[in-house]
C-alpha cells in the first residue's frame, strides 16, 4: 500500500484504537498499491475525507511504482483539461493570431511542468526494496515526464532543496538540463526532481555534468556519499571536506562514503550519472 500526496492539505485525520495515542497526520490525495494490508475500516476513514482509493493489482511493479504512475496519470489528465479549454476559448476568436494573443495572456496551459516528486520512506527497509527505489531514479531520468532526478526546492521544514545541474559550457540552469529529446523537432521535456527521502537522510542522482548542491547547514548534517551505482565514474567536487580531483569511482574501486560537507554549497562535476547521499540534520 503506498500513499500519494500531490500537495499539503490543511485537513488532517485522527484514527487509532483507544489504547493507542492518537495521531495527526495529513491526509494525502490517494492510496494506491495492492492494497492486500489494509483494513476495512481504514479505507472507510480516508474515503470518509475524501480520498481516492485505487486498487492495483499489477504484479510487474511495486507500489512505489505504481504511486509514480497515479501521479502520471493525474498530470496527464490535468494537461488534456487545460488544452481542450485553451483550444475551446480559442474558437471564439475570428481569426487563429486573435486566438493565439488572447490564449497567451490569459487561460493559455502554458509549458507542462510536472511536479517535483519526494518519496518519504523510500529507503531504509530491505535491501532489494532499496535498491528498487534508486532504480526509480534511473526510470525517472529516462522517461518523458519524469526526468533526470535531482532534488528540488520545497517549502522550509518540509524537506530538502538541494541540486540544479548543468552541462559544461552551457548556463547555469535552477532546473536539471538534458541532451536528450524525444522528438528532435521539439524541445526537451520538463524534468520531474526525484528525491528519496528518510528521516536520517535524502538521496538523488546527480546528472553527467557540472551539478551544484545547495546543503544548508540549518537542515543537513556533515556526512555524506558519492555512489557511483551508474558504473565507473570520473569525479571533481569542490566543497567537501576531502575534496576529489578527476578521481575516478567505481565498485571495487575507490568509493566516497563517509565523507564530510565544508561548505554550504557542493558542486560535483562527474562523467556518468551518480548518487548522491547526505544526513538530514535531527531536531533537537
């Protein structure tokens, strides 16, 4: 069972048995997965608030899967109900140039710009589950919506912000760039941010390229990794305790754990995508 949540919502749901304290917890959008351990009485409380419960029963992903699936499709959805309203506002116009000037000032769609995703308990479990959660982020840097994973800015106490990423000779961008296009004649699509996200720690991929981290110290602890979970790897970093120059990483090799965050702000220029792991910093 996994638990989808598209955006904060102020409504909250209290429901445990009288000897349990009772919790608050926000209400997310969906449930999806199997849904082979929930009880009855739990999908009769979220629907209650008004949950979307969505069974899936596919054996070939896992929830996590399918909860990035859900949000697809959401978005999708989203993105047709705005073009056919900007196509309906465009007919009343006399001629396609009114159309277009009218549509691009106001009810235009505008570019599609899927959500950044944070999955919360992602890691942290079994092994295999683990390391299905960072093939995620491979998936994500593949796909047409989700797009090379990095982690993106969120709200102060809500998690992480940390990464844009960039290619050599090319300006700096607060979104990760790509060289890849799935039609030649149009432009890349918009990155979707992936981060995994565990209360000691947050991992995202850093893209082939110049990548800069933003890691305030207010949020994140000292240690951190560099993973080379894409194969071998040629690493530059400025802003770590032990600093690496055109090193290479790989498995059997020489790999960067336990290493220590200098600055608040990292920069890691790598030949092949890598992994990138740092301690949240523990309320005290």
């Amino acid at each position: 069972m996994s638990l989808v949540e598209r955006r904060v919502r102020h409504r909250k749901v209290r429901r445990a048995p009288d000897h349990v304290p009772r919790l608050e917890l926000e209400v997310p959008d969906c449930i999806t997965g199997d849904l082979d351990s929930i009880k009855p009485y739990i999908g009769t409380s979220y629907r209650a608030v008004g949950v979307t419960i969505v069974p899936d029963h596919s054996q070939y992903d896992t929830d996590f899967t399918k909860s990035l699936n859900w949000i697809d499709q959401q978005e999708e959805k989203q993105m047709q109900l705005q073009a056919g309203e900007a196509i309906e506002s465009a007919e009343q116009f006399a001629s396609p140039d009114d159309a277009m000037t009218i549509a691009a000032r106001a009810g235009h769609p505008g570019p599609y710009e899927p959500m950044d995703v944070v999955a919360y308990g992602a890691t942290g479990g079994r092994v295999d589950q683990g390391f299905h959660s960072i093939d995620q982020l491979f998936h994500a840097s593949r796909s047409r919506a989700f797009g090379a994973a990095s982690s993106g800015t969120l709200p102060e106490g809500k998690g992480p912000a940390p990464v844009t990423s960039q290619h050599r000779n090319s300006e700096p961008s607060p979104l990760p760039s790509s060289s890849a296009s799935f039609n030649s004649q149009q432009p890349p699509s918009p990155r979707r941010r992936l981060t995994l996200m565990t209360a000691d720690s947050v991992t995202f991929l850093l893209e082939k390229g110049r990548n800069v981290i933003e890691t305030p110290t207010r949020l994140f602890g000292k240690t951190c990794g560099l993973i080379p979970v894409a194969g071998p790897s040629v690493i530059t970093t400025q802003g770590l305790e032990w600093d690496l120059t055109d090193a290479e990483t790989r498995f059997g090799g020489m790999v960067s754990t336990s290493n220590h965050l200098a600055r608040e702000q990292v920069e890691v220029v790598t030949t092949a995508p890598l992994l990138f792991t740092m301690e949240i910093r523990r309320a005290r």
